[in-house]
C-alpha cells in the first residue's frame, strides 16, 4: 500500500510574514493561536493539514512534507537501508502524532509521522 502525504510545514525566520503571506497567496485560514504561535492551516475544505512556524534555532527557511507510515521506526531502517539517513529520530509531539525527519540520497529533508488516528 502506497502511504499518503499526511502533512506540510513552512517555517522561517518571521513566521508571521510567511502566515499573511500564504493566507494571502491561497486564502488559507491560518490560526496561531496557541502556546508555540504554530500556524494550523485550516485543511477541514479539502487538501492535507500543515503548519507554518519559526525556524529552528540555527536553522533557516525550510519547508517539509510528512508522510504517513505505520512504524516511524522501520520506515527509518529503510531509509537508511536504502541509502538516506536519519537527521532527526522519532520524537513524539505532545497531543499529537510521532514524527521524524530523514534525508534523502540526494539531500533533500523528508518528514514521517505515525498519526493518531492509525
């Protein structure tokens, strides 16, 4: 079974410019309500759920896709079995699903989660 992109994130270093400007762009409801200031884009019309944020320390502007996978853990094994390599482990978000970050042959950074629902 193919796995599905589950969800998006933006994040660079003025995460409320980057919010007015995909809320413009694409007229996403954006609410950052909550203790992190984590932009929820409003995905309940149609498309994938994501998020836009500040960068992480040290880091710059990025932006990931998340796929959903049935074990975070053996999915990173095969990535790394298949010649990417794990940049961030399995890690759980508080009230939400696991996730982890890998690269890719080529470089490129790529998120999976397990998601709450599964």
């Amino acid at each position: 079974m193919a796995h599905k992109v589950e969800w998006f994130e933006v994040t660079g270093n003025d995460p409320a410019k980057l919010r007015a400007f995909y809320a413009g762009v694409f007229g996403w409801k954006i609410d950052a309500n909550n203790p992190m200031n984590y932009g929820m884009v409003d995905a309940s019309d149609s498309g994938i759920g994501g998020g836009i944020g500040g960068a992480q320390p040290g880091g710059g502007p990025s932006l990931t896709f998340y796929v959903s996978v049935p074990d975070v853990e053996a999915t990173l094994k095969d990535v790394e079995a298949r010649g990417g390599r794990v940049v961030n482990p399995p890690m759980e978000v508080p009230g939400g699903p696991k996730i982890a970050h890998f690269a890719d042959p080529e470089g490129n950074i790529v998120g999976i989660m397990k998601p709450m629902h599964s």
